[in-house]
C-alpha cells in the first residue's frame, strides 16, 4: 500500500470531492425541484423525469468509465468528470426550455459515474488493491455528511439567489475546487502485487464476470436495494404521513436516517474491520426487512417509525460499503472498475425506476401499508440474492485459481 501520507492524502482529497458531489448532483434537486418547473413552465412528471434519466445515462457510461479508471487510474478520469460536472450545471443555469433542460441533465448523467461512489471505489482498488477496504470505508463515512450539508445549504441559496445561480455555483465548486483536487490524486503503477492478489487468487476480466451467476445475483440484489432506496428518498415523508404522523415529526424522525447512516459507517470501521466483507454484507442486507417489518405492523407508532429509519439508515451506511468491497473479493482487483461499473449499471436503472413506480402507486391512492408491502418484498428478494451470490462467487474464487 502507498505511504501513509499518501494514504491519508487520497482519502482527504475524496472525502472533500465525495461530499460537494454527493451534495449538488443528489441532494440539492429535490430543494429546487418545484421551483424549476416553475420557472420552465414544465409538468412535475418532466422535472423529475430529466432527473431519471440522467440516473439512466450514469448507469449506461459506469463500465466504460471504470474501464478507463483500470487502465489509467482515476486521476484524469475523475479530473474529467468534474469538468462534465461544472459545464453541466452551467447548462442546468442557463436552460429555457424542456431541450437545454434534459440536455443538461444528460451531461450531468455523464459525470456522475466518474465523480461518485463508483468512481471514488475504482480509483481506490486501482491505487491500494486489497487493501482499498479501509480506505472505502474512510471516504464513505465522510460522503455520509453530503444531505446534512447540503439539504440546508440548498435551502439557504436557493432563498437567496435563486435555482439558477444556485447551481451556477455548484458549477464553479466543480470546477475550481473538485478538478484540481481530483489532479492531485496519486497515478499509480500500471502493475502492482496488490492487484495480483487481491481476492484469493480469483482475476476475472469483464466478460468472464458477466458469464457467471454470481455477477447477476450480486446485480440484482443491490438492484432491488437501490430501487427502496430512491422510492423513500423522494416518498418518505409524505407516505408516513398518511399514519397520521404530523409533519413535523415525520421530519425529526426522517432526519435520524443520515446520522445513522455515519453510524452504521463507524460501526463497520471499528468493530467489524476484521470480518470478511461478505458477512457484514448480509448483515445489512438482513436489517433492511426487519426494519420495513417495523413500520409495516407498527406504523402508526412514532416509536416504530423512529427503530424503521434508525434500521433503514444504518443498514444503507454499510451497504455503500459493501457495494465498494464485495465485488474485488469475488471477482478480483485488476478489473474492478469495469466490473463495479456494469453491477452499477442495473441499479441506477432501478434507482431511477423507484419513485416514478412508487409516484405511480400513490396517484391510485394506495395505502402505506401496500407501500411498504412491495417495498419489503423487494428487500427479501435482494437478501435472497445476494446471498447466493456470496454463495456461488465463493465458489467462482476458487475455480479460478
């Protein structure tokens, strides 16, 4: 592994990034949404919709920009997302109509694979190898702040300047403060014993992956996780509210999410570091049902509310882990970016699916409790699969040695 003040330097300079990026691509839409289709005289359906789609271009260039970060490190590949990133909020700034609007998004789309998690976990497999797992769960723990500084943040600009210079300066934020951070990255050796043994003897190359079941299973299961996660992201508040929780205490309880996603993240560094990533995989991937379980029969109790967005959270903190570490342990270091990048690709199509299915279901008046129902169903599909894909990528580890 590098010096530690190298070390400490990759992680810092990633934290900075994860967070402002995290920030301003994810968190700050749902501030400005309204008042976007305000402004453009669009339909809420078209607003979000661009949103979705640009979820759907991330997920169509995560492989190509993981194939880059294997062969070049992440260094100019994350430099160039920050500068798709910065021209696409200026787009978003100066867009007049539906066309420039989804063009913007587009753009955006582009970068987010390069600037986010997916990025951030190929830059750091190609820089420490197996050892990249602490430093994942270092950049995640600081990524997990992104909604606690920039939900207010939002707020305060968007008061006063406006959506448009808001993300006027988001843009510039990319651009003078994320580019040159992301050129500071370290260029790693083209070959290292880290990659060679990274996982126990197993080095797949990407097609090789895509021929094995565990790749699928392990596909779908963060698929079907991502798909809760962006449904109550955009619905939570107002489906718990239908128990007869007044607004305020839906918030308050709302907000126990963040501070226990950071939690389940300091949990995971400092009790399990030694554990095999694939055990505290299932772990979260088992809270998840229990926690929907929770608010399914006990909605209408504030307390259970509260243990379901206590479980909910924690659960999500270390799943960001496991989505970074799982992968390199089953199918090897050398092509983790392009690996990663194609299981990212099913589960942003399903992070876009989540709240125009869920939007769709309420227009019908379903109940919460037909909510939660599909929501956990989906939850008991990704622990299922997921654990036969721990199952069979032990097996597919071996059989490549």
């Amino acid at each position: 592994m590098d010096s530690p003040p190298r070390t400490r330097n990759t992680i810092a300079i990633l934290a900075v990034t994860q967070v402002l990026s995290w920030g301003t691509l994810y968190y700050a839409f749902a501030i400005v949404a309204h008042d976007i289709a305000r402004d453009l005289a669009l339909p809420p359906a078209a607003v979000f919709g661009a949103f979705s789609w640009c979820l759907l271009v991330a997920g169509l260039t995560a492989t190509p920009s993981g194939m880059l970060i294997d062969r070049h490190g992440g260094r100019l590949v994350m430099a160039g997302g920050s500068l798709l990133c910065g021209l696409g909020f200026i787009l978003l700034s100066q867009a007049r109509g539906i066309v420039g609007y989804y063009l913007a998004w587009s753009v955006l789309g582009a970068s987010m694979s390069a600037v986010l998690y997916e990025g951030a976990f190929a830059t750091l497999n190609r820089q420490f190898g197996v050892q990249a797992r602490r430093a994942i769960s270092s950049v995640t723990l600081f990524g997990g702040f992104a909604s606690t500084v920039f939900w207010p943040l939002t707020v305060q600009l968007n008061s006063m300047a406006g959506w448009r210079h808001t993300f006027l300066i988001y843009g510039m934020a990319q651009l003078l403060l994320c580019l040159p951070l992301h050129l500071l990255l370290g260029t790693p050796q083209a070959s290292t014993k880290a990659h060679q043994h990274a996982s126990q003897g197993a080095d797949f190359s990407l097609a090789q992956a895509l021929r094995h079941a565990a790749f699928w299973k392990l596909a779908f299961a963060f698929s079907a996780n991502s798909f809760i996660f962006s449904a109550l992201s955009v619905h939570l508040i107002p489906i718990l509210q239908t128990y007869g929780h007044a607004l305020s205490n839906v918030v308050w309880m709302a907000a126990l999410i963040g501070p226990m996603q950071v939690a389940g993240r300091l949990g995971e560094m400092r009790f399990a570091r030694n554990a095999r990533p694939q055990t505290v995989g299932m772990v979260c991937f088992a809270v998840l049902p229990g926690s929907l379980l929770a608010v399914l029969f006990w909605g209408q109790h504030q307390v259970a509310v509260a243990l379901f967005c206590m479980l909910y959270g924690f659960s999500n903190g270390i799943l960001t882990i496991v989505r970074g570490t799982v992968p390199q342990l089953l199918f090897g270091a050398r092509n983790y970016g392009a690996i990663s990048g194609a299981l990212a690709g099913p589960a942003l199509v399903a992070r876009a699916a989540g709240p125009i299915a869920i939007a769709t279901l309420l227009q019908f008046k379903a109940s919460p409790a037909l909510l939660f129902s599909l929501l956990l169903v989906f939850s008991l599909a990704s622990l299922v699969l997921y654990l036969l894909a721990v199952r069979a990528g032990t097996g597919a580890a071996a059989g490549s040695r």
